[in-house]
C-alpha cells in the first residue's frame, strides 16, 4: 500500500470551476441537487470579492491528494455574543469517494480548527444533516458534539422578501 499525501490550500479564483463541481457532487451526495442554482461568477464575486466592491463573504481551503484535488471546506466567521468572540462556521466540507479513507477530511477539518485558534475563535462549529450517520460518527470521533438542544431554522426565497419588505416595529 503506498503512502498518499495530503495537503491543503487557499482557493483561488482559477479554482472557481472546481468548486462549483465539487458543489454539485455534494449536492448529489445529499440529494439536494435540485436546490442548486448557483451562478458561477456571481459565485466567484462573493467568495473572493468583485473588482471594486465588497470583499469576499466566505473563504474555501481545497483538500489535494497525492496533488489532485479531492475535496474542499466552505466556511466563514460568524461571532457568539456569549464568548465575546468570532467563530468559523463549516458551510460545506466534501471528500470525493474516490478520497474517502486517505484522511482528507480529518486534515481539513484540522486546517479549519487550526485557523479558529490562529484567528482567536472561541468555536468551530458546523450542521450535519441527521441521516448522515456516518459522518456524524465521523465528526464525533474527531471531538465533535451535536447540539441537540438547538433546532436549525432558515428563512429563504419569497419568504425571505417578504419579512424584508415588512418594515421594523413602528414604521407606518
């Protein structure tokens, strides 16, 4: 068995058409493919910032094997106000199957936790969906606990525009 290397990068915009790939096979993996609907330069605007404007809202490391990339992790800071500090959150993290077994997503995971300590995070922290055993029991060997007191709650689309366009209290 030969001894595979595993190393971990910064995307960069020439990466953009790798990661909107490994977008959709994670999306395939967690049968979510049809809420896909990216588009991939405004994508690469908002990961890595448009000419002029705003910076980027998120950062993307991508995990090599043996030089081939094999997997990537999405992720941003967000803050607790209870610690008084930022966090990272872990948007998407996704190994090829081709990859799975080589250590990738441990080594990603550990960049990830590498720059919540670098960059004075109180936290790491991340969603799974729940019939995802096995990274779940992944995730637990690593250290991870599930937060089983906390419900996940989103507002998107149609909704999302509408409680925009309501107002605050007090207006009208």
């Amino acid at each position: 068995m030969s001894i595979m290397t595993v190393t971990i990068r910064p995307a960069t915009r020439a990466d953009l058409p790798l990661i909107g790939a490994l977008i959709r096979e994670l999306a395939d993996y967690e049968k979510l493919a049809h809420e896909v609907r990216f588009d991939e330069a405004v994508l690469g605007e908002k990961l890595f910032g448009a000419n002029g404007g705003r910076g980027a809202y998120a950062e993307v490391a991508i995990g090599e094997v043996d030089g081939t990339a094999q997997g990537f992790a999405l992720f941003f800071h967000n803050f607790s106000t209870f610690e008084g500090k930022p966090g990272i959150y872990l948007e998407d993290l996704y190994v090829r199957p081709a990859a799975r077994g080589a250590g990738l997503g441990k080594a990603l995971l550990a960049h990830l936790a590498a720059l919540a300590v670098a960059r004075d995070c109180a936290r790491l922290e991340w969603s799974v969906l729940d019939w995802n055993t096995p990274a779940i029991g992944f995730y637990e060997k690593l250290g991870a606990r599930g937060m089983a007191d906390w419900t996940g709650m989103r507002v998107d689309g149609e909704a999302l525009v509408r409680l925009g366009s309501a107002g605050t209290p007090g207006e009208g």
